[in-house]
C-alpha cells in the first residue's frame, strides 16, 4: 500500500515542484538572514578591533611623553587619551558578540517538523 502523500505527489508532481520552490525560497532567506547577521557581526568586530589597536598606540605614546617629559602639565590627559578609544572598542566588540542570537535557519526548522507531523498524522489514517 503507498503512502497518500506519494500517491497524490504522483497524480499531481506540479505539488511537488511548488512544495519544493517553497522550501528553497524559505531556505534562500533564511540563509541571507544568517549571512546579514555574520557580516554584522564580523563588521563590529573589526571595528572593535580597530579601536583597540589606536588605543594601544595612543597608550605607547603616552608612555613615550611620560618618559621623555618627566613633567607634563596634564598627566591625567595621557591616561585619558587611550581610555576612550579603548572602551569604546570592547563596547563594540561586546556588542557585536551579543547581537541578535536567536536560532539561525528556525523558520526551515518548523516547516521540516510540520511537514513530518504531516507525514506521520496522514499515514496514520
């Protein structure tokens, strides 16, 4: 005895097709979705890293003026300097890890199980 599914995807394959261009259109946006979020994430990070490394340099000149000019007028200032850039940069690399974590692909997930509770309840019958 054949499966009712594979007895009407036989009388009728043009189910099939369109269940199959369903199923690779959710996928093409499900996958651009996730690719969207990776180069946001990605873009954060370089960012993020690129704050770093002017802090670091700012920070190395700071040293260099505390060395080479024992008495600066403003020493907080060569603290201060590096600071901002510094905390700017782990904000942003904070944030770009935290970014919008919910399950990548969820939606294909759901119509897979649906589609299988659909296969299950009607070769029951």
């Amino acid at each position: 005895m054949l499966h009712p599914l594979i007895r009407l995807f036989a009388s009728r394959p043009q189910l099939l097709a369109e269940h199959v261009a369903a199923y690779a259109d959710l996928f093409a946006e499900e996958f651009a979705s996730a690719t969207a979020l990776m180069r946001q994430r990605w873009a954060l990070q370089l960012v993020g890293g690129a704050c770093l490394a002017v802090a670091a340099t700012l920070a190395g000149v700071a040293v260099m003026l505390l060395a080479a000019l024992p008495t600066v007028a403003w020493p907080w200032a060569l603290a201060l300097v590096p600071a901002v850039p510094g905390a700017l940069g782990v904000w942003i690399i904070l944030r770009g890890r935290t970014a919008r974590t919910e399950a990548r692909f969820a939606g294909l997930r759901r119509q897979l199980a649906a589609d299988a509770e659909l296969m299950r309840s009607t070769g029951e019958s």
